[in-house]
C-alpha cells in the first residue's frame, strides 16, 4: 500500500517522524510531501536508502494572507493527487486543518490527523487572531461530515478532550499514540557519573512558549550560587515566528554565562544528551516533547513543567521533577536538588530510561501506526 505523509519541512519530518516512517517503509511504499528548500544531500540519501519517495511542496510562507493560504493548499492537493496514496497522514494542527479543507475533495482509504500539539497563542487564548484561527479550524472539520473515512490521533489527553469538548472530533473517531516512537538504539543509555561537572540542558526552539526566559533567569542565579556548575541550551531562532523570544532575551541567553550553542544538527543534539546531566524543558504546552523523550532514553533525568504533554513524560521524584508553569524559583529550587543530593542522579537516570522503553520506544509505537493502515 502507498503512505503519505505531508510534512512542512523536511527537517521536521526528520527528527520527528522519520522513525515512524522508516518502520512504515519496510512493509509499505510510503512518500513524503514536505518542503524540501533547506535540505542537505545526505537528508535526501538517508530517505532514499529506505525507500520514501519525496515530493516537493514549498511550504507557507509567513504571510497570513488569504490567497497564501489558497496557494498552498491547491498546491497540497495537486501533488496528493500526484502520488494518489491509500492513507495519508496531515502532521500538526496547520497541516490537519488544510487536510479536512481538501479531505472531500482526494480519494484514500483513510486520512489521518496527526495534532502533535495545541499550542497556547492558537487554542487557548481569547484575542481575535485566536478566535479567527479556532472558527476556521472548526469550519474546516465541519465539512468532514460528508466523508467520515478519517481519524483524529493525539500525543496527549489533555489535547484530545480540547477537540472533544469543542465538538470538533468524536470519541469514535479520536485515538491516543503516544508520539511518534523513541529509537532506544539511535540514544542508548550512557550512565551518569555524579563526580562529573554537573550539566543542565535546554534544547527546544527559541520560542516563549518553551520556558527560555525561566531557563535564562535560573541559569542567572545558579551560576552565581553554584559558579562549577554548567549551562547548555541549544535552539532555533526563527524571526519569521511571532512568538519567537525577544531580542533582549536573545542578547541575554548569549552573555549569561550560559553556553549557547544556537541551532544544532540532530546527530550534535544527540551527542549533546550523551555530555549533559540533566535536562530541562520549562514549556507551557506541549504535545509530546520528542527531545525530552530522546534525552530520557539516553538516561538523562528531567526536569519538566507540569502541563500537558511535559507530565506524560516524567515521573515525579522518581525519573525527575514536575514544575510549576512560568515560574522560574520552582525551576531553581529543582535544580538545586540535583546540586546538593548528586547521588540521586543515578538512580533517576534509570527510571528515565525505563519509562522510555516501556511507554515511548519505537518498536511499541510503529505497532500501533501499522495497526491504523489495517483496519
């Protein structure tokens, strides 16, 4: 059977779905729709040697205009035309929306649409952009009542009772994967030695939403406390994304004594897990944080904010610690427990690599995708 997965950029397909994809080829024809404007040669021969096809489709650019959006979406459903495929997968909120625009007017079995996460500007404020932005989502899914053969898959339950209390999608229609699959092999477990420099890493976009100002200012304060200790952060910084951090911030991430080491490529990441100690993700909101879950398998514990999608991945006290959203003195507090009682690290960095193979691995996900192409 043929598998499409519409992507917006390569990159991401990449580092998020790759896995997936990948377990999917094996038994499977599986082409990718995805911008393919940043690609490196080596991104082209690593999906070549499994066999996906890739169909270039430049991606929106970042003007809200209407007639962007209608470029982009006659042009999605001329190349999913192209390729004709018997199940397709829309990954992210935007892409699901263009998916259920189109859904009636394509022919598959089954379409499937991955909501990786409910990002707070979108979903859960009340301006006029985002009230815009949730009427189109919901006209959009409206128009899938006259063609029911699709799915709704969700990383979290937190994002899934969203949909459902807005009536945009049905329990009969609604399924929780947890994410797109850890490949325990690619980050194997590298165990934590306390008399080693402790390190804390941030590795996410530059964004508000991930907690950078709550990294920034515990960092501050730590490293006047603690001087022996060490910062990482590595990220994106993409001008074109409204909720990209501000300028200050940025000049202050580069002179705070924090390590910074800008956008890094996925194979320096995984090295990155491997030199850390602990890893940090102050969010606001996520579907499933994938670079947590990577750093998890690798044996890092996590220190993560109690909000949907972060909790699904940590257990309190035992693989790391919850936070308090936006507040950066429980931040501080948790990372001074690592200080000041080092020989819990080892013990955390089990339970971290545990909670992965069990839950999150990728020979556990890939099933449940292959049973979805099934039924």
């Amino acid at each position: 059977m043929k598998i499409c997965f519409v992507v917006s950029e390569i990159g991401f397909f990449l580092s998020h779905r790759f896995g997936i994809a990948k377990e999917i080829s094996v038994k499977h024809k599986v082409v990718l729709i995805t911008d393919t404007s940043k690609a490196k040669p080596e991104d082209f021969l690593k999906l070549e040697d499994v066999g996906i096809e890739i169909i270039s489709l430049k991606k929106r650019s970042g003007s809200a205009t209407l007639s962007e959006y209608l470029r982009y979406i006659h042009e999605l459903k001329k190349k999913i035309d192209l390729c004709s495929p018997e199940y397709i997968f829309f990954t992210t909120i935007e892409l699901s929306m263009f998916g259920a625009l189109i859904h009636n007017f394509i022919s598959v079995k089954k379409t499937f649409f991955l909501i990786t996460g409910i990002s707070e500007p979108f979903f859960l404020l009340n301006d006029l952009k985002s009230r815009l932005f949730r009427a189109i989502n919901k006209l959009a899914y409206l128009l899938l009542i006259f063609n029911k053969n699709y799915k709704f898959i969700f990383q979290n339950q937190d994002d899934m009772n969203i949909f459902l209390n807005m009536n945009i999608s049905k329990k009969s229609n609604s399924l929780l994967i947890k994410g797109s699959g850890i490949n325990t092999k690619e980050f194997p477990f590298v165990e934590r030695n306390k008399t080693k420099e402790l390190t804390f890493l941030f590795a996410a976009r530059l964004v508000k939403s991930k907690g950078v100002k709550e990294f920034l200012e515990a960092g501050k304060r730590i490293l006047e406390k603690y001087p022996t200790t060490k910062f990482l952060a590595a990220g994106k910084l993409d001008f074109e994304n409204p909720e990209t951090v501000s300028e200050k911030t940025y000049q202050d991430l580069q002179n705070s004594g924090i390590e910074f080491l800008g956008e890094v490529t996925y194979e320096e990441v995984n090295n990155l897990y491997k030199k850390a100690t602990i890893f940090v993700l102050p969010s606001y909101r996520e579907g499933l944080p994938k670079a947590a879950l990577e750093a998890a398998s690798t044996g890092m514990p996590l220190i993560l904010t109690n909000v949907p999608g972060c909790n699904e991945c940590v257990e309190d006290g035992v693989s790391g610690y919850l936070i308090k959203e936006k507040d950066s003195n429980d931040l501080i507090d948790k990372m001074e427990k690592f200080i000041l009682n080092p020989e819990i690290i080892s013990t955390m960095s089990i339970s971290s690599r545990k909670i992965i193979e069990k839950r999150f691995s990728l020979n556990l996900i890939s099933k449940e995708f292959l049973k979805l192409i099934m039924e």
